[in-house]
C-alpha cells in the first residue's frame, strides 16, 4: 500500500486501496488495539516515563527503537563534557530494541551519526499501526520518514523546534524554507509542543489539519513531595545560606547559549549581600565560572552536574528558578521547576515561554538583555512574601503539563491518524 504526499496532504489517485485481509494483519483492526512504534535515538528521561505508562495501557502496545543507544552505559555528554548515565531507569517499564547503528562516529551531533541500515525493516517486522518519529536531522531518521511514507503507514513526527530567535529572511532561509516543506510533506501528522513550535511548523507549509496539540510534559508526582523541603533546607544550611537570603538557582550545560555568566553578572549587578546565586551543571565554561564565583565567594555557590533523582532537592534549593538561554528548544527545567513549586524567569528565547510561563508563576524578559534581567532579580528578591505566594501558582501551573495530559493528546493523535489512512483506503 503507498501514497503520494505533497504539502497539502494526500492525493487520493496515488492510493493503492488495501484488502480487508491486509488491514486486518497490517492494523490489528479486529483486535481494536493500537501498536505505537516509538523511533528516538536513545532514552530521553523526559519521554520515557510517557512510555512506561504507555505500556501500562490495555489498549495499546508499545515497542521504542532506538537508533544511538538504549541507556545501559555511560555515554559522554557533549554539553557536559562529562560521561552520563541516569540514576533513574530509563529502559525499563516497556518494550525496546537497540536497531545496529554503523556510523564511524556515532551520536546526535552529525547528521551521519545515527545510521542503521534495519531500521525500517525492523520497524516494519513488529508491524505497527503507527510510528512515531523523533527529530529528522540524522540519516537513519530522515530515511525512516521518507520509507514509511512511501509505504503508506502512519507516522507522527515530534520536533520542538521554533523561530523565537531566528530572522526568516535572505537565501539561507530560502533554502532552509524549500527542503524543510519537502521533508515536512512526509509525515501523516505533526504532534506540536506548543505555540512557537505551531507556528514553526506553519513557517514551512505545514497545513492546521496536519498539526495536533501534544505539549511536553514532566512527572509531575515524582517533583512533587514536601520531604524535598526539608532535605533541601539542610542542605542550603550546609552550603552557609542565611534563611533570610534570597536565593535564585541555574541547572544546566555551562555553555554560552545557555547563559551562565550572564546569570552571574546579573546577580553581581544587584549588589546585595542577601542574594545568592547558585549554579549547577558542568560544561566549557566552568574554569570562567569557578574564578567569577572566587572573586565574590558570598555571591555564588558552584555546585556538580546533579544526577536526576536528586533534582527535586536541588530545584527546592533556591526561591526561584533562572534560565537565561539565548535559545531552548523548549525547556523542560521550567517545568520540573514549576511542578517543584518554584517559580521561574525564563528569557523570550526558550520555546515553552509562551505556553508555560504567566504572571501567576513566572517573569519573562528578552533574551541577553542582563539589565532587564537584573531588575527581575532585583524586584524579586525584595518580595520573598510574593515569591513564597507564588510557589502555589507554579505547582498548579506545572500540573497542566503533566505526564496524563500528553498521554492522552498522543492517544487522540494515534487514533486520528490512523482513522484518517482507513477512510482514505
């Protein structure tokens, strides 16, 4: 069975209709049971807790390919600059497959570093109602994209890209513009984290019909818990903060986009011995990092890369959460800061600004503009009474994120799309 595609969906005179017999074996129509094919590069400890509780389903199966590594070693970080493996099981809970990978120099960070030759054909073998695609910039990815459009199953593609800082003009959009619309032209359906990603998608001729709403999410649950509180308290006695002190908390890769330096300056710029800034993480900048931090030792706390079950502390350390990135594609610290009851300023250039962050819960200000971010900080820190009152806010504001929102928006994706290939067969 194939199909035709162009940017405005399908032409029905390219379709091959099907035989009951063969949507029955190809489907499982008679069983009314989906099965989801996830193809990502490796566990993502944002995603799998979806798929655990995916596989927990009665009316669904699972299987999650991975094309780079399934989580068992430790695997260097390019932005940490360090060796990684999780501290909370990530390839666990459902079913999974390790596809061969024969790239020379395997990983995320060139186009040629995820190359599996049985990619599709092993997808195809578990036969799946639909697939779903993480990211296309890497060969064996894209290929999957193109394959299983020329084959006529379903697929939904998941990126969080957006335009948040990037002008679409001159030849180089222009290109970018003409091979994105031909690549985008692939996908039965496009499952959209959130405004900015909307209209990236839009950007490229992606028709509304083609876009489904499925927000990134965080476990909730697992950030929530007030026996958090308290291991976070003698730990902020530990490191010498004052109760009285303010303190406002960075986690992430110390590299420049993400802005750690600027962090930094903006709590200098404040000039007050109550503040303290705290960063956490490892990267290229943390020698720059270190000697800042000695020159004014009261300011600032440097603390190691944290492992994952320890975040919930470490979010807990601080009043309130910072992330001044020139550009994320979403952010998904903001969200475990929330669901931790802390609430956040987050720069213009992080994707999940427009849908996450309010007034209720956070500040925004544009991206690398350290005055309008010291003056956030500033007014902050002279109200703990607001940011102690906020901290409610941003629990509830995180629980519109949560794990069941984004279950259930994939479920009605998977549905549709599959739906939409049976009325059109």
């Amino acid at each position: 069975m194939s199909f035709a595609r162009s940017g405005s969906g399908v032409s029905k005179t390219a379709i091959r209709v099907p035989s009951s017999e063969m949507l029955s074996k190809d489907f499982d129509l008679g069983r009314s049971r989906h099965r989801l094919a996830f193809i990502v590069s490796h566990p993502i400890q944002y995603y799998v807790p979806l798929y655990q509780r995916l596989a927990r389903r009665d009316d669904l199966s699972i299987k999650v390919f991975f094309t780079w590594h399934d989580g068992s070693v430790a695997k260097q970080d390019r932005g940490f600059g360090i060796p990684i493996v999780w501290d909370i099981p990530l390839n666990q809970g459902y079913d999974s497959e390790l596809v061969e990978n024969i790239s020379a120099d395997p990983g995320t960070h060139h186009f040629w570093g995820l190359r599996n030759p049985s990619l599709v054909d092993r997808v195809l073998a578990w036969r799946p109602t639909v697939t779903h695609i993480t990211g296309w910039a890497w060969r064996s990815h894209l290929h999957a994209i193109r394959s299983l459009a020329k084959a006529g199953r379903p697929t939904l593609f998941r990126g969080d890209s957006h335009l948040l800082n990037e002008s679409p003009s001159g030849p180089r959009w222009w290109l970018k513009q003409a091979v994105l619309k031909r690549i985008y032209s692939w996908p039965t359906a496009f499952l959209v984290t959130g405004q900015a990603n909307y209209e990236y998608y839009r950007a490229f001729g992606v028709r509304p019909e083609r876009l489904r709403i499925c927000p990134h999410s965080v476990d909730c649950e697992r950030f929530s818990g007030s026996i958090h509180e308290g291991e976070a308290q003698r730990w902020r006695h530990e490191l010498n903060i004052k109760d009285d002190q303010t303190v406002f908390l960075f986690a992430g890769k110390f590299d420049r986009n993400k802005e750690p330096i600027g962090f930094m300056n903006a709590v200098l710029g404040l000039q007050d011995p109550n503040v303290v800034g705290i960063l956490v993480g490892d990267g290229p900048l943390q020698a720059e990092i270190n000697l800042l931090a000695e020159s004014k030792p009261q300011a600032f706390r440097i603390l190691p890369f944290q492992n994952q079950s320890r975040m919930p502390v470490v979010y807990r350390l601080a009043d309130a959460f910072v992330m001044p990135s020139h550009s994320e594609t979403w952010g998904l610290a903001v969200n475990e800061a929330l669901a931790c009851g802390r609430p956040v300023i987050v720069s213009n250039g992080v994707g999940c600004a427009p849908d996450v962050v309010d007034s209720t819960c956070g500040q925004l200000y544009p991206a690398g503009d350290q005055w309008r971010l010291t003056d956030a900080l500033r007014s902050w820190s002279q109200d703990k009474g607001h940011l102690q009152h906020m901290r409610k806010a941003a629990a509830s504001r995180a629980c519109l994120f949560d794990l069941p929102r984004t279950e259930a928006s994939l479920m009605d994706a998977v549905e549709s799309v599959s739906q939409q290939l049976i009325t059109a067969s």
